[in-house]
C-alpha cells in the first residue's frame, strides 16, 4: 500500500509537472497561441496577442476577433474560419490585424478544430517584417530589370554550391532564350552560342575567379 501509494503521488507530481510546462510554454511562447469557439471570440490568449496587438486581454476576449481583422480581410477570414470548423486543418493562411495604435500586422496561422468541445486551437506568427523585407526585394528587382532593359545590359548569378544558374529578364532577350524556370539545359544552351576558342577561354576564366577569388573581364562574340 505504501508503494503503491508512493508511485500514485509520484504520478500525479509527474501530471503537475507537465501541465505546468504546457502553460509555460503557451504563456510565453513568442508565437500568438489562442483557443476560439464557434462564434468567433477568444476562449483563451497568451501574452503575445497583448505585446503584438497592444489590446489588453481584457478588450481581445470581451469583443469578437472578427473586430480586429483589417477590413479588407474580413471576408476572407470568415469565410476560411467557417471552412475550417466544417472541413480541415488550415495551414499558413495569413490576414492583416489592425494594432491598437492603428498600424497594421500581417499574421500567419496555423489552425484545427477539436470536434469534441468544437473549439479552434490556433497558432499565428508575425510575418509582417517578413514581407516588408520580400517586397523591398521585389520591388528592388523590377527596378533592377527596368534599369537592365533600359540599358540593354543583362546580369547573371551562379550558385556553386547547387550548381543554380540564374538570369535576369534582360539577359534572355540578348541571347533570344526561352526564359524556364529552373532550366537545367541554360548553362549548356549559352555556351552553344559561343565559339570554341571564346568558350575555352570563358572556362579558363571561371575557375580562375573560383579557384583565387578574383573577378574576370571579357570579350566575346555569340552566334
């Protein structure tokens, strides 16, 4: 009875433990962690919706979370919560929420429904300086090809690890390729408008830059 009595403490020490590492986890994980029911309000936030959005708890689990979604998303945000609840788990659907102080964060989230008490348990994460960084890259590249097609200049890159050739827009039209996604005949098709001595010397040249780390410069005609 003792023994038993021991490993019955034990057990629930262990059953303590362990609820007190998933409430920890949820409290302050980095990542937004919510449960919603069926009407659209919060049943349950963690601190990061409060650091993210800056409402209290308080004014995010009193009014539905609809309230907080960009206008523009409203729709799509229904309609993707009304489809989950009757179909699937959702996978990195994203939505722009409105902060308090009126800027705007654009969240990604990881969602399912639990059919047995018909709540959704969430995860989202903000990506909203993620794709500032991504359309600075876009938009810095179509003023990169704007620029090459105005020149009549084309740019290349050739990543040795992977062996991935890639050419701007501009680069095509001087040769008149196909421009394919991911082609792997580009390399061989570019060296097939060279002649053989321009071709052995463009070889000559690149494992020199790569063997020493030094840039080349040349000439030559294509075909």
């Amino acid at each position: 009875k003792v023994k038993e009595q021991e490993l019955l403490i034990k057990e629930l020490k262990d059953k303590n433990q362990n609820i007190s590492n998933i409430e920890y986890f949820v409290k302050d994980s980095p990542d937004l962690i919510c449960i919603a029911d069926s009407s659209a309000h919060f049943n349950m936030i963690n601190n990061a919706f409060v650091e993210v959005l800056g409402y209290t708890k308080e004014e995010l689990l009193t009014r539905p979370f609809i309230d907080f979604v960009h206008p523009d998303d409203i729709e799509i945000t229904l309609s993707t919560f009304k489809n989950l609840v009757i179909n699937s788990p959702l996978v990195n659907f994203e939505n722009r929420y409105v902060k308090k102080n009126g800027e705007i964060v654009i969240l990604q989230w990881k969602s399912n429904l639990n059919k047995f008490n018909n709540f959704v348990y969430s995860i989202a994460r903000d990506i909203t300086d993620v794709r500032k960084t991504q359309e600075k890259l876009l938009s810095s590249e179509r003023s990169l090809n704007e620029a090459q097609k105005i020149a009549k200049i084309g740019s290349w890159d050739f990543i040795l690890m992977t062996g991935e050739l890639n050419w701007s827009n501009e680069l095509y039209k001087i040769f008149e390729f196909e421009k394919i996604p991911n082609d792997p005949k580009l390399y061989s098709k570019y060296l097939s408008c060279f002649y053989p001595k321009d071709a052995e010397e463009l070889q000559k040249n690149i494992e020199n830059t790569i063997a020493n780390k030094v840039p080349y410069e040349m000439e030559h005609q294509i075909i």
